[in-house]
C-alpha cells in the first residue's frame, strides 16, 4: 500500500470491518451470508491464504462492522448490500476478483459484478438462490408462510435476548480484551437489522439479473439443501451465462462449515480451469 | 444411548454435521408421535417446523459450528401429524468418534410462550404506535414545510406589492411634477394672455387715438371741397368741377374706412354706449332701406320687406340701424343682378326673450370654410368676385359686437352659389 490510498480507504475498512490477509495478489473477496458473519469463511480461507489475498468483511449491520453506519431505506433491498461490496472493492481498490458469496451474498455478488464487471474475474456461488419463494412453475423452495414463520423465530429469539444473537456492542480500540471477547461471540447481530436483512433476502426476487451476468462462475449446490433446493441451482444453471454447476456430497446449506474439505478440492479444481465464460 | 435420558423429562436429541439423527430420547419421540426408528438416520430437519429449518441452516447451524454452543434458542418443532410445538433448546457440539456431534437437550415450552406472545403482541403494537407517531410527525413536518413555504410565498408577495407601490409612488411624483409643470405653463400662459390683452387694448386705444387724429384733416378737406364746388374761390371749370367729384368721393371713403376704424377700437375698448329704449322692429327697418334703395335699384335687384309692426325691441335703435345697414349693404354687394334680398323679422319661435331680424340674398354665398371667419375683425372672402369690393372687413366684427353689446346676436348661414342668410336676435321688449 502507498500513500495514495483511496479516500476511502478507512473509512470502509473501519464500516465493514475489512480484513486482509495471505500471500498472493489476486484477490479473494468472501462475502458472508444471512445469519451469520466473515467467521463463517475460517475453516476454508487457510487453504487459499498461500496462493492470494484473502479479504473478508462483514455487511453493516453484521458481526464487527459499524452499525450506525446502517440506513434502513439503503439495506431495504439488496442493491444496498450489493453496493457494500462494491465499496470495499474500490476502497481497496480490487481487480481481477475471486468472489466467494454465501447463500444471500451470491445475489448479492451478482448485482455487483453486473455494475461492475470488469473488476471480476470468477463469481463462486455457494448455496445460491434467486428467488426464495414458489412461483409456479418456478420453484423456490418456500411458500410467502414459511417465510412469515422464520421472522417469527427471529422475533422470538430477540426477546429471549439469546447470547448468540445479542447486538454488536460498540469497538473498543483502546481496551483490546473487549475487542477480544466480542470477536468470541460469532455471528452476533442487531435484531432489527437482522430482520430487514432477512426480509430482503427471502422477498427478493433477482431472477432477472441473471441473464445480464458477463463474469463467469461455479455454482455449489448442495444434495438436500432445503434453503435452495436442487431445482434451484438447475434453474441457475439455465439462465447464467458462463456458469458451471456442481452438485456437492455435502448436505444442508453450509458446506464451507459442514465440509469444508469438499467445498476446497471444488473451488480449486474450478479455480485451475480457464476463466472463460 | 444411555437408558436414563429416556427418563428425563425434556427431550433430547444428536446429530452429526451433516444433520443426521444419531439419538432421540423417549420423551421426545413420544411428544412428537414418532417411532424411534423412524427418525434416526433422519436429517434433523425432519422434526423441525419450515421457519425452524431456515433458522437452523442460517443461525443455529453457524453458530454451534463456530461457537460449540448455543443457549435458550427459541425453535418450533414439527410432530409426526403437523402439530407445532414450541421449545427452548441447549446445543453443544463436541468430537466423538471420527467426527463430531451435536447433543440438543429440548424443553417445551407452553406458558412461557403465552408470555412471549404477550410481549410480542405488545411489541408490535408499540412498533406500530411508533410508526404512527413517525408518520404523524412526518405529516406535521410536512404540513410545517408547507405552511414554511406559503409564508415564503406571502413574504415574496409582499415584496412584489410594496415594489409596486413604490413604482407607483414614483409615477405619482412624475405625474405630480407633470402636474406641477402644467399648473406652471397654464399661469405663465395666463400671463401671457392678460399681456396680450393689455398689448390689444392699447393697439385699440392708439387707433382710436390715430382714427380722430385722421378724420379732422380730412373733414377739412371735405368742407373746402364744398367750398371749392360752390364756387366760392371763383368759377369752376367742368374738369375742375369733375376732379373735385373724385376727391370728394375718396375723402367720402376714407372717412367711412376711418370711421369703421374708429367703431371696432371703442368697442374694444369697451368705451361704447348703448342708449336702449323699446324700439319696433318695422320703423328700424324702414330707416335704413332709403339708404340702400338706390344700389338695389341700379342692380336691378328685388326687395322684399316682411316685418310685423308688433314685434318691438329693447335696443340702442342707432346701433340696430347701423348693423342693419351692414348687413344689407353686403346683401346688396354680394347679390348679382336679378337677385333678391329679403328682410324677415318677428318674435324668435325659439325664445321668449328675444326678437330677430333676418337679412337673406340669393347671391354668390360663403364657403363653409370661411363661415366660422366673416366674424373676425379684417375678413374678406377672397376670391375674384369679391375682391372688388370694397371696405375694411371690420363690417361683421363690429355688427356682432355691437349686438352682442346689447343682449343679442349675429348669426350666419349661406350655402355657396344659392345665398346667404345672416340672423339678427335683439332681446324682446316683454312689458309690452
């Protein structure tokens, strides 16, 4: 890094709390998914730390980032996220980008390669989903009641004010043993935000955007993930041009924590083919 | 699995990473009206109510898998015939054998739950309370920028206005000193006429002045004329006698000229003085024609005389005599021969004060043009026929004025090539 940094530059690394790390130069931006934060990407980011740039960050509103930089109109849909992403990448100034995306993140990684595509080499999409909800004869997976039944869970769990879920409490640089006890409580999560977050994400419909992706990419789909079922990622397949599917041993709908080993060999064995799309 | 779990009075259950079903307690299975067989192996998910299986693959998944436990998480389970039952669930995760487990112990609850949904149900309804005082301050702040505006607007109006009524005060001070201007040209022109009019009496005085001055000398040449012709400075010759005649005649115009002159200044003057006594209009008449007579006769003109002896004036008799011999002297004058002139007069049909006497004569007539004119003092219509003729053209000027002088007044119409008619009204005598 030089002198000529971004005007950003602080800014951005202090609102998403943007980490950096690894050996390589080209960059691979993990984007975490909703419920949780960048500590989901800790059990795959040592297999890639030797070859490039790891930079991991967490959306406003998630794990250690500034939550009074949240604006409920701007995270009310996903292009407010999308534009997260594309304030760190030019805050940091990436190019020639691995983007990793989680469930959600991987629309979100696709509205922001759309804006920006020539910043973006590869898009690898874990567990992605377009459209959450059944709209015959596309199959989302959920009826609109199923997701009315989440956000009731989401509200119950915030009145037991459970320790997981409990709110980011203010960083505090100068007492670092604070710091440390906060970065322990993974997946912490403003309550409110995390509702709007998870009503963006389940109401979202980014079925359109699909066709516009120029940026070629490797869609992970998990056997038996009920959170984006088979036909899902079949349906991706369709309509994304340049992309590459894979239908994963692992279950459920986070194989970079219930099998990281798998989720590796599979993005290093796409990350070895040419980027073509 | 140890028997004794069975025993406990909340449910418990363990799954791999992967969610599948290592172990289920009795009180579990029971409670959701399963058979244990039909549930190990099983994904988790099997028991779990929809909103439940999201959460657990987006919270509480993550969680025990970063964290190793999770504590008094809320999930709804879902029994074998679709009954939802509400739980507080303790998870932690831990190696055994080649991988690892998680171990779930589960406990209902039923008033808790009576109690959260209170407190939801309250929470919602001061969420919403909040939004409507939200909006309701958003209305406000909205009707307050409105009313901001329209204040902007009035103060903008009002701005407008008093820049008009200063325009307007400044096109008042222009017309006023317009106004001010005029007042200034109006008195300076009063000025001006009373000097023109003092300038004009005193022209009228110095030819009143100069007219006596003139007349002396030549009544002196009159008289010795006479004296000349009645031979008392020796007998005269026929072309003396004949000469003399010429003179007598040009001192004759001269003197009336002179006298023309002389009438016009006094009445200027205002040194005029009328002798008014009840006069009939018929005697007024009958002196004047004998003096006119001989010049209709030698045109060979008709005369026609029509005045009722009943209509009397209240008049200065000489000065009616001397307008009436104006006006049918130029009767005469301006009428060729075969002509006629005629003499009307009697009560004026249009007023109860007044008599008139009217001159008429099919002569050569006046354009209208110079109608409005023969009035003023030195007028002569000029063209070929008329400028022989002779006089000063105070005739007119002096005939109104002099009626004018005495109540009444002179009027003209004439239609040019049929004649002329000029109207002479005199107050009436009412007692009589």
């Amino acid at each position: 890094m030089t002198g000529d940094r971004h005007p950003r530059y602080a800014e951005i690394l202090r609102r998403n709390n943007v980490k950096m790390f690894g050996r390589g130069t080209q960059p691979m931006l993990f984007a975490h998914g909703f419920g949780c934060d960048q500590n989901m990407w800790r059990f795959i980011t040592p297999d890639f730390q030797d070859e490039y740039r790891i930079v991991l960050f967490d959306y406003v509103g998630a794990g250690g980032s500034d939550v009074k930089a949240y604006d409920a109109e701007r995270y009310g849909t996903l292009e407010g996220y999308a534009r997260d992403i594309l304030d760190v990448v030019e805050a940091l100034e990436l190019d020639d980008i691995i983007f990793v995306g989680h469930s959600v993140s991987s629309m979100i990684g696709v509205l922001a390669a759309n804006q920006q595509p020539g910043r973006f080499e590869r898009l690898i999409l874990i567990g992605p989903s377009p459209r959450y909800i059944n709209e015959s004869p596309y199959v989302g997976g959920f009826e609109r009641a199923d997701i009315e039944g989440l956000l009731d869970m989401m509200d119950r769990n915030f009145i037991g004010w459970a320790n997981f879920l409990a709110p980011a409490i203010m960083k505090n640089d100068d007492r670092p043993e604070l710091g440390e006890e906060l970065t322990a409580s993974f997946c912490s999560t403003d309550p409110i935000i995390a509702r709007n977050f998870a009503e963006a994400t389940f109401l979202a419909d980014n079925r359109a955007d699909l066709t516009r992706v120029s940026v070629p990419s490797l869609l992970l789909q998990c056997s038996d993930d009920m959170v984006a079922p088979q036909e899902v990622g079949e349906y991706l397949h369709r309509e994304m041009p340049g992309s590459t599917l894979r239908v994963m041993r692992a279950t459920g709908h986070c194989p970079h924590m219930s099998d990281p080993d798998e989720t590796v060999m599979l993005i290093k064995e796409y990350l070895a083919s040419p980027a073509t799309a | 699995m140890d028997e004794q779990l069975d025993l406990a009075p909340c449910g418990f259950v363990s799954f791999g990473d992967d969610g599948g079903m290592l172990a289920v307690n009795a009180t579990l299975t029971g409670r959701l009206g399963y058979d244990r067989d039909e549930l190990i192996g099983r994904h988790v998910e099997t028991i779990l109510a929809v909103g439940s299986r999201i959460f657990y693959q987006t919270h509480l998944f993550p969680l025990v898998r970063l964290h190793g436990k999770a504590e008094e998480i809320f999930m709804l389970l879902r029994g074998k015939d679709g009954e939802q039952i509400g739980v507080l669930c303790n998870a932690v995760r831990r190696p055994r054998g080649s991988g690892h487990v998680t171990d779930c112990v589960l406990m209902e609850v039923r008033e808790r739950r009576k109690f959260e949904d209170a407190l939801l149900q309250a929470k919602q309804e001061a969420e919403s309370a909040h939004q409507a005082l939200q909006s309701r301050t958003a209305e406000l702040e909205r009707a307050n920028r409105q009313l901001e505006s329209q204040s902007l607007e009035l103060e903008l109006q009002q701005q407008h206005l008093e820049d008009q009524a200063s325009e307007l005060t400044i096109q008042g001070e222009a017309l006023q000193t317009l106004n001010d201007e005029l007042v200034r040209r109006g008195e300076e022109l009063e000025r001006q006429r009373v000097a023109a009019n003092e300038a004009n009496q005193g022209k009228s005085m110095f030819l009143a002045v100069m007219s006596h001055e003139l007349r002396t000398p030549l009544n002196a040449i009159g008289g010795y004329v006479q004296l000349l012709e009645m031979g008392v400075h020796g007998s005269v010759t026929d072309a003396q006698r004949e000469a003399l005649g010429r003179i007598d005649r040009s001192q004759r115009h001269l003197l009336r000229l002179i006298n023309d002159l002389l009438n016009l200044s006094r009445i200027e003057v205002g040194r005029v003085h009328y002798t008014v006594e009840s006069v009939g209009l018929a005697g007024l008449v009958a002196n004047v024609m004998p003096m006119v007579e001989p010049q209709i006769a030698a045109r060979g003109l008709l005369a026609e005389i029509s005045v009722p002896p009943a209509a009397i004036a209240r008049v200065d008799p000489e000065k009616v005599e001397q307008i009436l011999l104006n006006l049918l002297s130029n009767a005469v004058k301006f009428t060729g021969a075969g002509g006629s002139v005629v003499v009307t007069g009697g009560n004026d049909p249009s007023s109860e004060t007044l008599v008139y006497i009217r001159v008429s004569d099919t002569g050569l007539g006046i354009p209208s043009a110079f109608l409005e004119r023969i009035f003023e003092p030195f007028i002569q219509v000029d063209d070929s026929a008329t400028r022989s003729s002779e006089g000063t053209g105070l005739g007119l000027a002096i005939s109104r004025d002099l009626a004018r002088g005495m109540g009444g007044d002179l009027t003209a119409e004439s239609e040019l090539g049929r004649g002329s008619a000029f109207t002479l009204t005199l107050p009436r005598d009412v007692d009589y």
